[in-house]
C-alpha cells in the first residue's frame, strides 16, 4: 500500500493531510471488509482525469477469483470503467446498490460513498457484493411475466379474431398462463412461510414480529396477483372484493387471542392492478395495526373497512372499536408506509383519529382519500 500511496503523490494534487486521511483510512480496509463481508477499495483522483485504486481488501470468503488474475491495487480508471465513481468525487453524494460486473464479468452490487477533508472529496470508499444469485432470480421471475404478458396477448388475440386466421391453441395457452401463475402465486406463499417459519423459531420478538408483518405484506401481494390470474387478461379489480380476500387472511393469520369479527361494506370501485396494490398494501397495514394495538386484552374485537365511490373522490376507511388512537405516539413503520404509499401511487392523503364522536371516542379510524 504504501508504495501505492507515493505513486498517488505523483499522479495527484493533493495535501499531506489528505494522504494522512487516505493512508487512515487504507489501514481499516481490512476490518471493514471483515465487517461488511464485502470486497472494499480506496479510489482517489489524479489530475490527469483518472482515478488510482490505493487500496484493496477482501473478506476471507470472497471468492478467490473475483478480479481473476488482477491486482486492484495501483490500476488506473477511466469515467468508462467506473462511472458511480467519478459521480461521487463529482457530486460529493453517496450512490448505494448500484449494479455492475467485476472485471472477470461476476454481477456486483455497489456502495460508493465520499470521503472529505473539510469540503473537498478527496477519494472514494467502494464496497462490492456478489449478486450473482439475486441477479439469477430476478432474470428468471423476469422470465415468467415475460410468458405470462405474452399468453395473455395471445389469449386475447385468439378470443377477438372472428376470422379464425389465428390458429393459436386457446386451450393450451390458457393452461400455461393457469400453470404460470400457479407457481408465482406457490412462489411467493412458500417465501411467506419461510419467513413464518423463521419467525416462530427467533428468540428476538422485535425481528419475530419484524419477520410476520413483511411476511404478511408477501401474502397481500400474493392475494392480488391471484386475483388477477382470474380475470381473464383484465387488468383492473374491484377492490371491495380484493380487501374482502385480504381481511379474511391478514385475520386467519393474526397472533391475537382476541375473536375478531371482520366485515368489508359500501361501495364497487374498480381500479387498475397497480393502485389496487397500492391501497391493498396500505389497508393491510392498518388492519396489521389494529390486531397488534387495539385489542390488548379483550376477548372480542370488530374492525370495519368501508369503500365511498363517488364521482369527485374514492375513500376507504378502516375502522376498530378497539383502545383509540394515541396522538402522542410517533408513527411506526407500517403508518409510515401506508402515508408513502398513498402519496406516491394515488397522490392521495392519509387521516388518522378517534372513531365516534369527540365526546365518546370509540377505537381508531383510519381514512384513505385520492381522487
């Protein structure tokens, strides 16, 4: 490293404090790697508009042949080679999970974050992961709805032909696109119940209830998805019976000695599959909170999601006659989520208070609003 560093003098104006920084920082790569298990690397820039690795470090698992035959330490990048780099030494901002291949072609996961004197960026810190196998999995889930939108677009071209010049096979099609569907739907329970699994068997309860509330989240996605592979190629839902599926299993499912009585009422709303996610994912959150908050210690409990569809606005309110909302309460996870996901998706608005009247609160109501 050290003859590494004096290189770097020559290619580089820089200031003895900032070698100091460097050569500090240089001398934790080897705990760091450790501490991460990821391959780690200092990148500092040289006046000639290149960038010199000064050090490198990896884990004692890495793979042995990550860079192949080359020594990382002392090569010159150009904005080519590492564009997240110099993007970083440009903008002083930290760039996280960006992907890119390893000079052997091994797919790898990028954290790069600055590294300052006072102001000026002076090098950068690069940790790299191995994502080989999430890669696999994401080309081969890619894959499946690939097939499933063309099944779909034959399926539908076959069913409005009234010429008969399509000699697609209905039949077959559609038992692909059921068999393919199946195994997304199979895919995502058996990822669910892995993480039950893993949950009942943790001593930590904050990671066990951590572990039953995402894997409660997997489940909704998967009601809808199931939903969806129903219908024939439409690509919108009525959503009270989306939320009627989804109360039925969030409550099957719910670590509470309380009986609840569950019930969904008001109106139709139709919606496209992407808002149906949206409010599907924000109303299991707040049905996930009132069987975790409002029941404590009562032997029976009600919740109710009402629908109002109307020409100017569409809310859904979720309802409990449980203990009430506490103001003084900092939102968790879940609320936050929920007041994300309505913003981001419906460009709608959350409301959160007492149910009944303000001289005799009842439980808590949760309100969505979007137009």
């Amino acid at each position: 490293m050290g003859n590494i560093i004096e290189i770097y003098k020559e290619k580089a104006s820089c200031s003895e404090e900032d070698i100091e920084i460097i050569s500090n920082f240089a001398k934790a790569l080897p705990q760091i790697a450790e501490l991460t298990a990821s391959d780690v690397f200092l990148d500092c820039p040289c006046t000639d508009g290149t960038v010199i690795c000064v050090a490198a470090e990896h884990p004692e698992n890495s793979r042995i042949d990550y860079y192949g035959e080359i020594d990382a330490e002392g090569i010159c990048i150009s904005p080519e080679d590492e564009p997240g780099v110099f993007a970083v030494l440009r903008t002083g901002q930290r760039y996280v999970n960006q992907l890119g291949h390893a000079p052997n072609g091994i797919p790898i996961k990028q954290d790069i974050v600055p590294i300052k004197n006072k102001d000026r960026v002076i090098a950068v810190l690069i940790k790299e992961e191995d994502c080989s196998e999430s890669v696999l999995q994401n080309k081969k889930y890619e894959s499946v709805l690939r097939s499933n939108v063309i099944l779909r677009e034959a399926i539908s071209l076959q069913n409005n032909d009234e010429s008969g010049a399509v000699s697609l096979d209905v039949n077959y099609l559609q038992l692909k696109l059921k068999e393919s569907n199946h195994r997304i739907k199979n895919s995502l329970q058996m990822i669910a119940s892995i993480m039950r699994m893993e949950a009942r068997r943790s001593q930590d309860k904050e990671l066990r209830q951590k572990m039953l509330e995402n894997s409660s989240r997997i489940l909704t996605v998967a009601t809808i998805h199931d939903m969806l592979s129903g219908s024939n190629g439409i690509s919108v839902l009525d959503i009270r019976e989306v939320l009627i599926k989804l109360l039925d299993s969030v409550c099957s499912y719910a670590a509470t000695d309380c009986q609840i009585s569950a019930t969904v009422d008001g109106d139709e709303c139709v919606m496209e599959y992407e808002k149906a996610i949206a409010i599907t994912l924000a109303v299991n959150e707040l049905v996930s909170n009132a069987l975790k908050y409002a029941f404590t210690g009562r032997q029976q409990g009600m919740i109710t999601i009402h629908i109002e569809n109307t020409s100017s606005y569409k809310t859904i309110s979720v309802a409990d006659d449980g203990e009430g909302f506490h103001k003084n309460i900092q939102p968790g996870m879940g609320l936050r989520l929920v007041e994300s996901v309505v913003k981001e998706k419906l460009s709608g608005r959350v409301f959160i208070g007492s149910a009944g009247t303000q001289d005799a609160p009842i439980g808590t109501l949760a309100t969505i609003e979007w137009r």
